[in-house]
C-alpha cells in the first residue's frame, strides 16, 4: 500500500512579512484597550501625560468598585434595556420572518421591502420625530419609551435575519402540517421555533450588541433616573477637574459584558449568519 502523502506549507519573506504586519496592526488596535487598564489601575496622583504608558507603581484596584458605585443605577437601568428590548425585537423579528416566508400574502413582498427600508435610516434622521411620538405617548423620559425605540429601529434586521433563515425551511414540512391541522402558532411552536436557534444566536447577539453600546437616543430620550451606562460613561468623564482612573475603569467594565459574550459565543454567531446561506 502506497503512503498517503502529506504537504507542508514553506514559510516564505511573503507570508513572514504578512503576519508581521498583521502583528502590529493588532498591536496598534489593541493600544487604546492597553491605556484604558494602565489608567484604571493608577492612583489618581500618578496619571499624567508624561507617565501615561508606564506601568502603575501599585494596582489601585478601588477605582472598580468606585467606578461601580457611580455607575451602578446605569448598567441596571441598560441591563432592563438590553433584555428586553433584545428578547422583544428577536421574537417579533421571528414571527415577522415566518410569515414572509411561509405565510406569504397579497402585497407581502412590498411590505418585506417598506420594512427593509428602515435599516438605512440613520438614528440622527428619526431622532426628533421619535421624540415627538414618545412625548405625545407619555413615554419619554423612560426606559419603556426606550425599549419601544429600540424594538422598532432593530425589526427590520431581525426580520431580514429570520425571512433568510426560514426560507430554507422546506415548505412541504409546513403544508403538512397544516394539512394535519395545525395552525399558524402551532407550526411556529413546534416545528418552527426549534429550528430557529441559530437565528436567535444571531439577532440576539446583534441586538445586545447594538442596544448596548447605544448612546444618542440614551442621553435624549431618558431622564437622569434611567440613562443607561454609555451616558453614564459620558458624565462620568465630563467635567473641569476628571480622576480618569474611574472612567477607564467604568469604560472596561462597560465593555467586558459584550466582550465576553463574543469570547464565549462568537462561534455560534458566525455558524448562526451561515445557516442557510447555503442551499443544498
């Protein structure tokens, strides 16, 4: 019997220049996140211009907890807003993309289209308009009225997301379930809702992402009580005389949730956008 063969990639100035490059691209990216821990971790007496990438003399882990002092009122107020508004855009945005895809009716597609539409409206354009809407609701000013923005800038995505993912759902599965009797919230349910988990890994994921890291619609359309974390960020480095200690600090720990969310489920977020971007 014949030896399979193996081949060995040579390593050539090309591909050493390449991931040298590549290298120290990494490392620029990676110099704002750098400076953000070495201030954190600082006494407010050692920050300076002069000292600003030097190591700090002692860890000075207090500026967490006062960071978090500060900053507490805020992540409770962006976790009630990231949940909500992420679990309610995805549900709907999952019910809209069952109905595009299999439940299709008169004028379906022009109304997939109008909804398309509203993922290339920027926030700035719809920002006083939304505001005028939430205050003639008696919603502004509070989280609820920002959980409902949130839900109805992110369905059109979602609803891309789940139209595409549906679509390659056979269609038989579903007229024979309805041949057996079944209704819309039955397939949705039981045959539907199972298959769906890849495109709740990605909608949710992009929606956290998105509601998360959100600022403008945070500082104008909620009072002091219920800004969410980038806003508290935002005051919390505002001022003449900053311990910019507590700002790093607020800002790494504002990061680490979705940070870590993409360390730990990343995979799944890139298995999710392939599912049924392939037709076998």
């Amino acid at each position: 019997m014949s030896k399979p063969t193996t081949t060995t990639s040579k390593i050539t100035l090309g591909t050493i220049s390449m991931y040298g490059a590549l290298f120290f691209l990494a490392l620029f990216f990676l110099m704002p996140a750098y400076m953000a821990i070495v201030t954190a971790l600082k006494p407010p007496a050692e920050i300076n211009l002069s000292t600003a990438w030097e190591l700090p003399s002692k860890f000075h882990w207090s500026s967490f907890s006062d960071a978090l002092s500060l900053l507490k009122s805020n992540i409770i107020s962006s976790v009630i807003l990231t949940v909500c508004a992420t679990t309610l855009s995805t549900v709907l945005g999952s019910l809209n993309g069952y109905v595009f895809s299999k439940w299709k009716f008169k004028g379906s597609e022009f109304i997939f289209t109008l909804f398309l539409f509203g993922m290339f409206i920027p926030y700035q354009v719809i920002l006083i308009p939304l505001f005028q809407t939430l205050r003639a609701m008696n919603l502004y000013g509070g989280l609820p009225g920002l959980i409902l923005a949130h839900v109805v800038y992110g369905l059109p995505i979602t609803t891309l997301i789940f139209r595409n993912f549906y679509s390659q759902i056979p269609t038989a599965l579903i007229e024979s379930a309805r041949l057996d009797g079944a209704g819309f919230f039955s397939i949705y349910t039981r045959i539907v809702f199972p298959l769906s988990i890849p495109g709740f890994v990605v909608t949710g994921l992009w929606q956290v992402t998105q509601v998360w890291n959100e600022f403008l619609w945070g500082i104008c359309l909620t009072r002091h009580a219920d800004n969410p974390i980038t806003v508290g960020l935002a005051q919390l480095a505002g001022g003449q005389a900053v311990s910019w200690n507590l700002p790093m600090a607020g800002s790494i720990m504002a990061a680490a949730p979705v940070l870590l969310i993409y360390i730990f489920l990343g995979r799944y977020f890139i298995r999710g956008l392939l599912a049924g971007s392939v037709k076998e």
